[in-house]
C-alpha cells in the first residue's frame, strides 16, 4: 500500500472587525495598543491556508502556503511578515500576496532535525506568526496569531531491505571491491551492523548499499536505486542522516561519507530512522601460540588492553615462530585463517600485522622477556626486551565483597606464560574487589577509578580504589610485571 505523508494544520482565526485608522505607528516601533486590539481594529484574519492539508507525494512544486491572511478593511494594503516559528524553530517563510508561504522539503528537514530522526510519522505542530499590515497612510501595525494543534507527516522512506545490507569503501582488502562486500549483521529489525578497519589515517570514503542489489559478478546497479550515503560529500560526521535515492528532501543526490583515521570501526545503520553512526571499535584477542600450547581455542591467554585500540602481552618468549593471536568472536571455531600474525618466522623487532596466511612471530633473543605489542589502528607490532623480573609470587588471588574480604580466591599462574594469571568466577551480586599478591596487604592492586560499564581493562594502581564488578560471570587475567587486568563477562 502506498504510504502518503500529509501537512495539516488546525485553524484558527483572528478577529474580523471593520474599523481602522491611520492612527499607529511604524511597526519598527513599539506598539501602544495591544496586538489583539490591532487586529481588530484592521478587520485581519489569519487562518490555515490552502494547503494547510498536503500530500507531497503528489505535490507540484515545493512551495506550500500554510498561513492565508486576509482584512475586510480596504485601508490594509497588505502583509509584511516579522516573524515565523514553527514548534519554537524560526523557520524560513515569505508573505506571497495573501499568504504565508515556505519550501515542503525546508519544513520536513528542520522537523527531522529537531526529532533526530527521518523515520515516517507525524507530528504535533505549533505554528506561531507575526505579521505587519500595511496601511493606505503608509503605516504598518504589527499583529501577532498563535496557531495550534496543526498536523506534519514527514515522507515515506524505502521499506527494510529483505536481503539485507552491505558496506563498499576504503577498508583493507576490499576498497570498493563490489564482489568483496561487507555484509552488515543484523541486530534487530532494522538494525544493522558491520565492523571494518580503515585503510588510512585521512578520509576513508564508504557508502551503504542495499542487499537486493547485490551482484556475485560485481556488476554495478548502473540505476543506483540501491546505495545510501550522506547529503554532504566527504562528511566525516560520527552520527547522521541517510540519504537514499529518490529522496526528495535532497535532490543533490546520494553524497559518500567517510570515515576519519586509521583503526578499527563498528558501523551501525539504523533504516527504521534512516540514520547511521560510525565509533572506534575496541576488539578482545587471544594470544595463540607456546604461551598456550597452540591451542586456537584456548582462552587463558587474553592480550591486554591499553586503550585505544593497542594491545599487549608480557611474559617469557620462547622461539622465532612462537606466536600468532586471534579475535574473541572466532574462539571455538577452529579457523585457523582468522589468525593475526605476521612474515612467518620473522624475528623483526617491528612490522605489519597479517590477516591473510599469517604466519607465527617471535622475537630476536630466543626465550628472552619482551612485550609484545600490536596496534590494530595501524595494523603494526613490535616486541620491546624488558629486564627479567626478579619478583616472583606465590600467588595472586582476588578478595573483596563477594567473599567477606577473608577467603582469597586463587587465579592460576599459567605455566607457559610466566608472570599471567587468570580464573573464572561467578558473583551472584554486584561486589567490589582487588587483586592482591601472596595473600597479603603489602601489595595490592585496586584502580583509578575504570568503570566495567565503560571499560572491561585497566591499569592496576597499587592501594588503588575499590574495582566495582556486576553480579555475572567472569574470566579476570592478570600480569604482575605490567600490573594491567583485563575482566571479561561470559556471555
């Protein structure tokens, strides 16, 4: 059924008298009688106008006239307009004979704008106008009519894609490859997602496109029914509107967003408000590898987060092939081709990450103590020697809320990865905790201030404060050289 998107507004009129004199002053000046008065004095009515009630499915033009105004004094020669608001906006209107008249597509975008959305639906309008009428003296008298309870159907926008949606641009691998797409995920109806990594640290154009349109060949819709973008070329917004073809608010055309830096993204489209939304993704890796015993499904050996999309992990490195590392998403798959690495066998203190045949890694000094370090914003690593750690523990345990502050609950030291620890515990209420060395005071290590909520890693700070922690399920890891946590609900 075709959809319709109608203007209304309620009418209301003003007073309908039949004297008036030359005797106000210039409307630039302040008015002595009040405006109500003034209207009746000039015999002015201010009503809906012609098209207070319009489908602009079927509109001519874009110019509608929503206000008419009218006297039965023959001393009024007509209108000035002082002032249009729409909903408390000023909105852009010209006084057009006996009318009060504005652009459709002007009114549909400040009303969208206003409510952050594009999706179909109408709203309640206030329309408030002040006008001068002019006078045979060469006067003009001020008066103002507030109108309410008026109507605004915003347009139709494209139904939700049966097929889907995917993502082409400037992203690793795949720039603009149409047989290589990204495929969004979606999340619920009409919502969708897609994490990608951008190429470079300037602009990374991309566009939207609808999954019905999708070619296996590659072969462009030479229409372009199906792509969304933007209506600015190259903005670099986190946040906006959708523009599609076929919009009538934007006749400039489908414009191609871009994306800004170097890193990892989630992309999120949102049909059901025509909106879309770009924010730095921060991943979880696993280090694959002697540290674990090649186990691609083991998860006792989590990188740590240092914000910012930089990863690392500290501890003994045993050999020239000794580790490749892989996202949380693809643990229990056995896919041994999501693995992150890099030139098979290389020893490089630095290079670029592999995601495509990446081989294991390690670093110069054969069972040295590094950090190994990867920034998934540059797609880079490097290993960094640290001095070999001359404190050892005998344990690290958590204590705090959930067990009285008395009985520690033990991690386990992993024994391919000196210096990391790591348990899974459930609470049953919200808690707070620390990690603490040897079940003592002396050493203990609580945070800044990290919110789970906002953060799953940290920095531990020795006497530090209280690490607030949810009722849930959790895997904590822990390095006692580097101090750094990382505590990971399970899903």
């Amino acid at each position: 059924m075709k959809k319709k998107f109608i203007y209304a507004l309620a009418i209301v009129s003003g007073m309908a008298l039949t004297a008036c004199n030359g005797d106000y002053d210039d409307w630039a000046e302040p008015q002595h009688n009040e405006q109500e008065a003034a209207a009746a004095a000039c015999g002015v009515t201010i009503e809906a106008g012609q098209q207070s009630v319009t489908d602009m499915a079927t509109l001519e033009g874009d110019e509608i006239a929503l206000v008419s105004l009218s006297s039965t004094n023959p001393a009024v020669t007509g209108f000035a307009l002082r002032s249009f608001k729409v909903n408390g906006l000023d909105v852009p209107a010209q006084v057009k004979g006996d009318a009060i008249v504005m652009s459709a597509s002007e009114l549909a975008k400040i009303i969208e704008a206003a409510a952050g959305t594009r999706a179909y639906k109408t709203y309640d309008l206030t329309i408030e106008s002040e006008v001068a009428a002019n006078l045979t003296s060469g006067d003009a008298v001020a008066i103002k009519a507030v109108q309410t309870a008026g109507k605004f159907t915003t347009q139709p926008t494209p139904a939700e894609d049966a097929k889907g949606y995917y993502l082409l641009g400037d992203f690793t691998a795949n720039s603009w490859d149409n047989t290589k797409p990204i495929w969004m995920t979606k999340q619920a109806d009409g919502i969708y997602t897609a994490t990608v990594t951008t190429k470079g640290e300037g602009d990374n154009w991309f566009k939207f496109y609808e999954g019905s349109h999708f070619s296996p060949e590659g072969n462009w819709d030479e229409t372009n029914q199906g792509q969304m973008g933007c209506a600015v070329n190259g903005d670099g917004s986190m946040d906006g509107f959708i523009v599609w073809n076929g919009d009538v608010l934007n006749p400039g055309g489908v414009q191609t967003p871009v994306i800004k830096g170097q890193s990892t993204f989630e992309v999120t489209l949102d049909v059901n408000n025509m909106t879309y939304s770009v924010k730095r993704a921060e991943g979880k890796y696993y280090i694959i590898g002697n540290p674990n015993g090649w186990d691609i499904n083991g998860n006792t050996c989590m990188a740590y987060c240092e914000g910012g999309n930089v990863y690392s992990y500290t501890t003994r490195f045993s050999n020239q092939w000794d580790i490749k590392f892989i996202e949380a998403k693809y643990l229990g798959t056995g896919d041994w081709g999501k693995c992150w690495g890099g030139v098979n066998g290389s020893t490089a203190a630095s290079g670029d990450l592999v995601n495509t045949d990446a081989g294991a890694i390690g670093p110069n000094e054969q069972g040295g103590w590094y950090t190994f370090r990867f920034d998934m914003n540059t797609q880079t690593y490097t290993w960094t020697a640290i001095e070999a750690p001359t404190t050892e523990y005998t344990n690290i345990s958590l204590i705090g809320g959930f067990n009285n502050w008395g009985a520690d609950l033990e991690l386990q030291a992993l024994e391919k990865a000196p210096h990391n620890w790591y348990v899974r515990a459930t609470f049953d209420a919200d808690t707070e905790l620390k990690f603490r060395a040897n079940h003592g005071w002396d050493i203990n290590w609580g945070t800044d201030g990290v919110n789970l909520a906002e953060k799953y890693y940290g920095q531990g700070v020795q006497g530090g404060v209280n690490i607030p922690v949810p009722a849930g399920t959790y895997d904590f890891y822990f390095n006692d050289i580097t101090a750094r946590w990382n505590i990971v609900a399970v899903e």
